[in-house]
C-alpha cells in the first residue's frame, strides 16, 4: 500500500445535450433522478485489490447530493447487465458517510473500498439520489459509454436484480476508478 492511486478507468465528462438527459420520469419537474437509482458498469483496464471511486459534477449548475454508492460485479460479468452478483456488493462511503455532496463544477472521491479486481473484469457502480439534482444548467455526462446504464425509481443501490429497469446508453456521473 503506497498511498499513490492510479486510474483503471474513467470517462471525459462533459455536459449533457438535452437529448442526452435521461427520459421521463427521470427527468420531470426540472430535475433529474429525483428518488432513482442509476446502475452502470465499465471495464477497468488494470487489476486492484481495492478501488475508489471519482464523482463528478464538473458541469452541473447547482449541489449534486448523492444519498448512497455501491460497487460489484455485474450479472455474468456482462458491460451492461441490470443484475449485479448476489454476495459482491459492496457499500461505498465518503469520509466515513454513505452520501455526498458535491459542489457545482466539482467532483468528490469515495474513501478506499476492498473491492478485488482483475484486468478488464467489468464493474458495476450503482448510485441512489434522493433529491435528484436540477437539469438547468448542466449535468455531467458521458454519452459516449458503448455500454448500457440502467435507472429505477426509488432506492435500489444493493438490489440484485432491477425488474423493470429502464436502459440508456449513458453514463452519468461517473467519472473515474481508481486503484491504490
């Protein structure tokens, strides 16, 4: 354990076009993901025995209140899945709390989470926001995941499956994992 932290994966964030804003009813009211769960996955490049995780609202106009986070590995190991492997999940926190606040313009860093992963195994990052934060203005995004992201209403960050997800080509949010 050297302290030092290296990226095994992340996305350029940028603002979302209106076309890119998830669909209704996760975007309504000029909110988005008030009371959802947004499950993604990625492949990291570089194993880890433990990861943390990067959260961006670089291009957001207002606070990005984040309730709770969780990490594990997808169903069958699929980019893409809606179902995570009962028994991997594990909670991320953030000095020590489940939630996060983060600054308009500015991301935050989870604290260190035991979290066992080989090069290009793929993981699943899974966020609940209460409040949902305010679409006007900005919100960060990577349209360009070549993955499948997945939201439902409601609090389901350590849900095994999601029925009735509703899938977009999107991550949002995210914006790096990194190993140390």
């Amino acid at each position: 354990m050297t302290g030092r932290w290296v990226g095994i994966w992340t996305a350029a964030p940028q603002r979302a076009d209106p076309a890119d804003l998830p669909p209704p009813p996760f975007t309504a009211d000029g909110l988005v993901f008030r009371d959802s769960t947004l499950r993604q996955t990625i492949k990291v490049s570089a194993g880890a025995r433990r990861i943390r995780l990067r959260i961006s609202n670089a291009f957001g106009a207002a606070v990005l209140g984040v309730a709770r986070v969780g990490v594990a590995l997808p169903g069958d190991g699929r980019a893409g899945a809606s179902r995570i492997e009962p028994g991997t999940s594990r909670a991320v926190t953030f000095a020590g709390r489940p939630g996060v606040v983060a600054a308009a313009g500015e991301h935050v860093v989870s604290d260190p989470v035991d979290f066992r992963v080989a090069a290009a195994d793929s993981v699943t990052v899974t966020m609940y926001l209460a409040d949902g934060l305010q679409a006007a203005g900005g919100v960060t995004a990577h349209p360009g995941s070549r993955t499948t992201s997945h939201m439902i209403s409601g609090d389901h960050v350590a849900d095994p499956r999601l029925p009735r997800a509703v899938p977009v080509d999107h991550w949002y949010l995210l914006n790096a994992v990194e190993s140390g």
